[in-house]
C-alpha cells in the first residue's frame, strides 16, 4: 500500500468514527426526515413537469432538494419551509437540544402529512 492510499484509509476511518462519535439525540429521525423530504420534493417535481433549464442547470450544477423546491415556485414553498426546519433540527441535534430537534421534525412531519392530503 502507498503511503498516499495509507494517508486515504487513515482520513477516512477518522471521518466514519468522527462523525458517528459526533451524532446527536435525534440525528438519524432527522436522517429519515431528509429522506422523506426528498422523496416529497421529487414526486413533486415529476408531477407538476418539466420546467425551463435554470442557468445552474446549464453550468452543471447539480440540483439539490432546496433549488428543486424554489424552482417549483409556489408549489415549493411548503417544502422549503421543511427543509429550514431541518437546518434547525439539526442544528438543535448539534448543541444536543433534544426538544427543540424534535419539535423542528414535528413540523416537517406536519408538512409531509398536509402535501399527502
């Protein structure tokens, strides 16, 4: 093994225990929430149709679930909304505020079960 590949496995196991040494009260709820966010934002996104290329999107950019939600205009508000209370539950996760995380995926949870109405 290089000393290059070493430096690679030695970074990478640092980051896999890191990170999970660093997880909060509420961090894989939050994880789930992502997803399901994600989810909702797509099927929206296939439903309401294709929209005009964003210059982004001609830059090659990759889209994320907050452009796919400000590109659905109106449509996206509720998820944009949903995904700020995901920056604050995790944020609240980070500093171990177990209530307030939960409370930030209460309303993501809301909003998913209003869209699905």
């Amino acid at each position: 093994m290089t000393s290059a590949a070493r430096r690679f496995a030695v970074v990478a196991a640092l980051l896999v225990t890191t990170s999970s040494a660093q997880a909060g009260p509420c961090t894989r709820e939050i994880v789930h929430a992502q997803a399901h966010v994600d989810a909702a934002i797509e099927a929206s996104v296939a439903v309401n149709g294709w929209k005009p290329q964003s210059l982004d999107a001609m830059r090659g950019y990759q889209p994320t679930p907050r452009s796919l939600a400000q590109a659905e205009g109106h449509n996206g508000l509720e998820f944009q909304v949903a995904l700020d209370s995901l920056d604050r539950a995790r944020d609240a996760d980070r500093s171990g505020d177990d209530a307030v995380c939960r409370q930030e995926l209460a309303g993501v949870q809301s909003i998913l079960a209003q869209r699905k109405q």
